[in-house]
C-alpha cells in the first residue's frame, strides 16, 4: 500500500496548476482549497518550484511569482 505522502504527492502532480517563470518550473495551488490542505500537508509553499519534470507553460506564469528561498528541488 502506497504511503501517505506518496498518494499526496501524486494527487498535487497531477492536479496542480503548473508554470515556468525567471526563476524556475512551479506547481500552484491556484487557489484551490483542496490543494492548499495538500501542500502544506507536504510541507511545500506555493508557488512550488520544481527541477526537471515536465510541466507545461501556464496562464498563471503571468502572475510574477517569485522563487521562494525555501524552495525544495526533486
């Protein structure tokens, strides 16, 4: 049985919003309350940043989201 963590995970994978900006790839909450409990159940901020992967540009980009300093790379 997968882990707790694990299922969160891949639920925020694929239904967060997703984006590139100056600074780097990140997954949103977008605002959506569900996913605002997943990511601080995972310890992440929103916006996420992320290495590698592969997400698609997004609307959202043009919100000027800022790399956080406590930014975790995969």
């Amino acid at each position: 049985m997968a882990d707790f963590r694990g299922v969160v995970k891949d639920l925020v994978w694929q239904f967060a919003y997703r984006g590139n900006d100056h600074s780097g790839k990140w997954l949103s909450t977008g605002g959506l309350s569900a996913l605002e409990g997943a990511f601080k159940a995972l310890g992440w901020n929103d916006p996420y940043y992320v290495e590698g992967g592969r997400l698609r540009t997004s609307r959202l980009q043009s919100l000027g989201y800022k790399r956080h300093p406590d930014s975790v790379r995969l």
